[in-house]
C-alpha cells in the first residue's frame, strides 16, 4: 500500500491538495442559483477535498491549490477564498448542531435508560420469590438483561457516536482555515 505522502506533492513544509479547472463554474454547484459567495460547492470537488483532508492527520499542514487558466484568475481570486470560507463554516456549524442534537439525545437516553433500569432492577428485587421456579428465574434474569439492555443506546452515544461528528468538525474548520493559493495553468 502507497503512503498517503507520497500520493500528494509537498511544498514548504505543506501537503498540497490541487484542483485543476478549466473555469471557475466548474468548482461549484451548477444547479445552485445563488451569488458565487453563497454557492454549494461541487459535491466530486467537496469529496475530493474532504477525503484529502480526512487521509492525514489534522496536525498535518495543507494547502489548497487551483489551477486556473489566466482569464479567470482575477475572478477566482475574488471568490474563491471566501467561497470556501462560507461554504466550509457552514457545513461544520452544521454538524455542531447535529452533534448537539446526538449529545441531547444521549442525554435523554440515558435519562430514560437508567428509569427503566432501575424499574426493571426494582421489579426483580419485588418479584425475588419467583426465583425458586425455573420459570421465575429466567424471568428475573430477563428483567435484568432487558434493563442493561437499555442503556446500550445512552453509552453507544457517549462512547462513539459523537466521535466520528467531533472529527467531522475539526475536518471542516480545517478546510476553512487552510492556506489556498491560486496558481496559473
């Protein structure tokens, strides 16, 4: 398997990401009727550059590089920087809110969890007296798996789920906050 280093160029200490486009237009979201600034940008370039970003470390130092022919520099160097600017800020307050949507939820998971766990615990310890028949013994061991059982979701949230959001986000700002360079073709 070929390292992700030596897949992409490195200029000045900085793995560079590079999008080579004949016109601008062609970065962003076609059907998109917005002004330039406020554009989506094209979901094979949005990929192309998360996927980039995600393959290294968040540590790592990385450029964005677009080679443009000479006519349409001086529009790109207008645009582009704060197009990405917007559209990267975006998507990561969006997945801020997603991940406090799952946190929330997590929270009221584990509110409901520990209610019905302490409920089926306080069931059993009732019903202790059927623990002498078979049948009330697989029954109260049941009442005991059913409640660890609802807490499964609450710690699911809280161990994993809210990791991969988390990394999302730093993806996201990274791309944002990455130096970008417009290089002629």
């Amino acid at each position: 398997m070929r390292k992700i280093e030596s897949i992409f160029r490195k200029e000045d200490g900085a793995f560079l990401i590079e999008i080579r486009l004949t016109e601008l237009k062609q970065f962003f979201n076609t059907f998109d009727p917005s002004p330039f600034h406020d554009k989506d940008i094209d979901d094979d370039a949005e990929r192309y550059i998360v996927n980039s970003v995600r393959a290294f470390s968040l540590k790592t130092k990385l450029k964005l590089v677009f080679y443009l022919p000479q006519e349409h520099y001086e529009e790109a160097s207008k645009v582009l920087a704060y197009s990405i600017d917007n559209y990267f800020d975006f998507r990561a307050t969006m997945f801020q809110r997603e991940m406090r949507s799952t946190l929330y939820e997590g929270r009221v998971a584990l509110l409901l969890g520990l209610l019905f766990l302490f409920t089926c615990i306080g069931l059993r310890t009732l019903l202790g007296f059927w623990a002498g028949n078979p049948l009330g013994s697989i029954a109260l061991e049941g009442l005991s798996i059913v409640g660890w059982v609802a807490m499964w979701r609450p710690i699911q949230i809280f161990l994993y789920d809210w990791w991969s959001l988390y990394r999302t986000i730093k993806i996201y700002e990274k791309i944002r906050d990455m130096a970008l360079e417009i290089s002629l073709e």
